[in-house]
C-alpha cells in the first residue's frame, strides 16, 4: 500500500510539474521528500546511489571536457574562479566565524556556500538543450574546477588524506593521453563497441568504478572521461542516455528523501538567513562570468550556475556548532529549489 501511495505521489508531482513547465527535477526531489513518511533510505543505500549518479555525471562532464573545445576559456576559467573562491570563501569564513567562533567550522562553512551542483546544472543543461550555448564550455569549465578543488578541501581537512592533492595532476595527464592517444582509444573503443553493446556497457561501467576505487572517490570517472572524449560522442550520448535517465531520477528521489531527514533543524531565523546567504552568493557567482560584454549572456549564465547540492550536502555533517549547520542546510535546500526554478527558466534570456 506504501509503495502504491509514492508511485501516486510520484507521477501527480511529474506530471503537475510538467504542465506548470517546471524541472522536473524539483518534482523527483520532492517526491522523494513526501516519502520519507513512508519509509527512509539507509545511509548505505544513498551513499552508493549518490556516488553511482555523481560517477555517470562526471563521467559524461569529462567527456565534454575536451581540451580543443575548452582551451580558448582556460586564461578566463582560472582568473575568474580563483577570484570568485577567494571572494565568496573570504566571506564565508568571516560570516561562519562571528556565528561559530570555531576556525575549522568556518572553514567548512566556506567552502560549503562555494560549490554548484555539476548533477543539477548539467541535467538542466540537457533539458533545454543549451549545451551548445556560447557559455556551456566555461560553465564545464567552473564544475570542473569545483569538483576537484572541494574534494581536495574534504581529503586535506576532514578525511586527513592528503591523496587528493594529486588530482590536479592526475587531470593534466588525461588530458595528454586523449591529445596523444585518441586515435588508438578511439580504435580500441570501437573494437568493443562492435562486439556487443551490452558487453560494452558493461565494461564502461566496469572501468569507471575501477577507476573510482583506485582513487577512493568519483573523481576517477570524470578523469575516464576525459581519457575518451571526442570519440563515438553520438553514441556514448545515445546507448547510455536513457540509463543515465534512470540514474538520475533515482538519485533525485533518494536525494529528496535524504534532505527530509534534515527538516527538524529548520527555523525561521536560519531560513531568512539562509535566503539572504542564497542573494549574496548568487552574485558573488556572477564573477565567474564577468568578462562577457553582451549583458543577457553575463544573466544568463550567472543565474544557470546558482543551484547546491550534494558537496554541500556532504560538507554539512561536520558542523559541530548547532546554529551553523541550521543556516547551512535551509541555505542549500533554498539554493536547491529556488537555484533549480531560476536556472531552469535562465533559458529565456536570449
């Protein structure tokens, strides 16, 4: 009877979200929300759903990361991500601090306000196909980044590992092994792929947990991904599109039903608060961008890039000061709502 009343729960949200033209992100999020009444994932289960959707993500950003298409953005990616992580950390620091009195919670604090959703904005992305949007390779660009620099801030400060100041590295040498061997990963690629479609998924999935295991984080699947990029693009987006599909609307399902577990610490002192923080740091985002001179692309893009979600999510757990961790989990369930809305609708400025 449960399981009939979410499947209900389900499709009315998808569907009343289709019709109000609304991501159908939010319905999958919220549907999982409503069910926590019902029953609650155990934390096992969403820690191998979350790392499996965030592995086929990443994956699939590597694979965009191609260095012929991205090159022409590097000197405006880094200049303007290390302004704005300056920026935007600078504040959290300072904000956290007068709150908690406690450096590594304001440093925790910091870094958790930094980081977008690379699931969010790239399933956003591909649902109003904008992929070939004069901004996207820097949006890339920026989740790249990010997803590299705030695992690394988790390995060095919170997991004592200091294992992950060799990503950067580890990227600088997929890059060089896609630019001197695609031809012949591109051969051997397509040896699998005319042997057996399922066979080759199959082994795509087993290299990329591999990978993942080798490096004890997701990470390893973006570096796979940039490994592969720019061969068989038409069917890497084709054969796994629909896996993908279902990938992810179970992530956002367990993620919304994970997030409920997290409504007894709201407030409404930490849920203004945490709107005010969601203002600021949208336009502190927007230096990501400042170097475009036509004005709707500088919005357009600024407000695409605003949405939370599961680095944030992460980094919440180690709060030790109570009011903190109040204003930090309505702050990214905020950004994750109204993030989702404003860079669904971003579309629009043209």
């Amino acid at each position: 009877m449960e399981l009939i009343l979410i499947i209900i729960i389900f499709l009315t949200l998808s569907l009343a979200f289709y019709f109000l033209k609304l991501p159908l992100i939010l319905a999958y999020i919220l549907a999982g929300a409503f069910s926590y009444k019902f029953f609650q994932f155990h934390n096992e289960i969403v820690e191998i759903i979350n790392n499996l959707a965030i592995s086929i993500v990443l994956f699939f950003i590597g694979f965009e990361f191609s260095y012929s298409k991205i090159k022409n953005y590097i000197k405006y990616g880094i200049l303007n991500f290390t302004i704005a992580l300056f920026v935007i950390a600078s504040f959290g620091f300072t904000f956290s601090y007068y709150i908690s009195k406690n450096i590594i919670d304001s440093l925790i604090f910091s870094f958790l306000i930094f980081p977008s959703s690379s699931i969010i904005i790239i399933r956003i992305l591909q649902k109003t196909n904008r992929l070939a949007n004069i901004e996207v390779p820097l949006i890339i660009i920026f989740l790249v980044f990010e997803d590299i620099i705030i695992p690394l801030f988790i390995g060095i400060l919170i997991s004592k590992s200091f294992f992950s100041i060799f990503y950067i590295p580890i990227m600088i040498v997929s890059i060089f092994i896609n630019l001197k061997f695609r031809t012949k990963i591109k051969k051997l690629l397509g040896f699998f792929i005319n042997l057996d479609r399922e066979l080759f998924i199959i082994l795509l999935f087993s290299i990329i947990f591999f990978a993942n295991f080798l490096l004890n984080s997701p990470i390893g699947s973006f570096f796979l991904g940039i490994i592969v990029s720019e061969t068989y693009e038409d069917y890497f987006e084709n054969e796994l599109s629909i896996l993908r599909e279902i990938i992810l609307i179970i992530f956002f399902f367990v993620f919304g039903n994970y997030l409920s577990s997290f409504f007894k610490f709201f407030e409404i002192k930490s849920i203004i608060i945490g709107f005010v923080l969601f203002i600021i740091i949208t336009i502190f985002k927007s230096i990501y961008f400042f170097h475009f001179n036509d004005f709707k692309t500088f919005i357009r893009s600024s407000l695409t890039i605003i949405p939370k979600g599961e680095f944030s999510i992460y980094l919440a757990y180690f709060f030790s000061n109570y009011e903190l961790k109040t204003i930090s989990l309505s702050f990214i369930v905020i950004s994750i709502i109204l993030g989702s809305i404003i860079s669904f609708y971003s579309k629009n400025i043209k």
